[in-house]
C-alpha cells in the first residue's frame, strides 16, 4: 500500500523540477491527509516547512535540493517509499522568543535554530545576561549573542565559535559573537529548561535588534527573553545512520 505523501518545494528551478517529477512518480495528497510531508530544497526551506507545518501530525522528510543541507536527506528518485518506511526520527523542540522593543511594543516568535542579537548600528552592542533570574553578566560588550537548540547548533551558532551539542544533551547554547568585554568570552552551556533574559544596555546610543530563525525581526530591542517551548514539537525523519546525532558527531572532525 502507497504512503500518503505531501511534496512541498521551494522556489528553486532545481527543487520545483524535483517536485513535478516526485509527484508524477508518487502522487500528492492534501496536508491534511498525509502520513509523511516530503520537504525539497536546502536547510532554509526546511525551516520554513517545519514553521509552517506546525501543528500537522505528519512528520517532514527532507530531501537536499539546496546546497549544505545539514537537516536533508540526500536527493533520490528511486525508492522514496522505503526510505520513508526506514527512516528514523528526530524530535526537536523550538526555542520561545519574547521581545520587548524600546518603544513597549512586544513581540513574539519560535525559532527552530537560535535566536539572536545583533548590533544595529556602528559601535558595539552592550548587554546584561540573566539566567533563570540570576544576573549572569552585569556587561558583556560585542557584536551580539545568541541562544541556540543542539539542532541550530551547526548553524549561526558553529560560525560563531559555539560548541555543536548532540540532540540528546538537553542543554541550550549561549554563545556571544565577537566578544570585546570580557575578552575571549565564548558563551555558555545552559540546562535546556532554562530562561534567559539578555536586556540592552545603552540602546538608544548602541541599538540591538532581535531575530528568530531569520522569520521574525524586532529593531531596537530593550530586552529579549528566550527558552525552550516543550508544548511545541518537530519531528523529522532522517535514513538510518544519517540523523541528527550522526551529523552532530560528524561535522566535529572535519
């Protein structure tokens, strides 16, 4: 019997060929109706299907017709019905961001990777980080910081010089990006139940903006606070010997 498939690509020439030939091969069937979404494209694509389909009870299988593809399978044509009926999943749970901006506006967004920010202006941003209610750091003076789950962890945060984090840690990233005060300052590793509040110092002088998953930005933050929403969950499948933790554990000895 034939899996009920959802083909989602995006706009790509090379993701939007891939869909007209997968659905020729297997058929498309309503969202609603699906057993597994198909996602064509590259990591970003897969973001964006992961928001979008949230709250479906399909999990995503993603296929790389992008370029890094750290959340995709790789791309083949033959025997999808299988791989689906093998793969393994992966459960991630986004990160809950809420943002004040300087003018009292709030706003509020998931982010699947990390949420960060980042200078909006030409000097150096100043913030106070404060953990579950505990001031962590009166000042740390650089171009940003950012949290980050163990999924976003080889995204942002790996440029950044934070640490990759295997699925199963149950830890969150706080990883400051060139740091300036205190000097060499690399973040923090933080229990996954954590709150972090990270407040502006100085914003009208030095603003900061705030963004989530590249989906939402705030300009001119006062303050964020960021933590992990258990209630939301993602489930992605990957082909045995390629999910999250083989790559995790991969991409640290290359």
């Amino acid at each position: 019997m034939s899996i009920p498939i959802t083909f989602l690509a995006s706009d790509a020439d090379v993701a939007q060929a891939a869909l007209s030939r997968l659905v020729g091969r297997y058929g498309n069937v309503p969202v609603d109706e699906a057993k597994v979404i198909v996602a064509l494209g590259g990591d970003g694509f897969m973001l964006h299907t992961l928001h979008a389909m949230q709250g479906k009870t399909a999990p995503v299988y993603g296929m790389n017709c992008g370029t890094i593809g750290f959340l995709m399978n790789e791309y083949s044509e033959d025997g999808l019905e299988e791989r689906l009926n093998l793969a393994e999943e992966e459960v991630i749970n986004p990160l809950a961001m809420r943002a004040e901006a300087e003018d009292g506006r709030v706003f509020e967004a998931l982010a699947i990777n990390e949420v960060s920010l980042l200078r909006a202006g030409p000097q150096a941003a100043k913030l106070k980080i404060t953990v579950d209610g505990k001031v962590r750091l009166e000042e740390l003076v650089c171009d940003g910081a950012l949290v980050c789950t163990p999924a976003g962890s080889t995204a942002y945060n790996y440029s950044a010089h934070g640490p990759i984090l295997p699925i199963g840690a149950e830890v969150l990233a706080l990883t400051a990006m060139a740091a300036f005060r205190p000097r060499r300052w690399r973040g923090a590793l933080l229990p996954k139940g954590s709150t972090v509040r990270i407040d502006v110092l100085d914003g009208y002088k030095r603003p900061v903006m705030a963004d989530a998953d590249s989906r939402v930005s705030v300009r001119n933050v006062r303050s964020v606070e960021i933590r992990s929403e258990p209630r939301v969950r993602h489930r992605i499948l990957f082909d045995p010997g390629h999910g999250l933790e083989e790559r995790l554990t991969r991409e640290q000895f290359v």
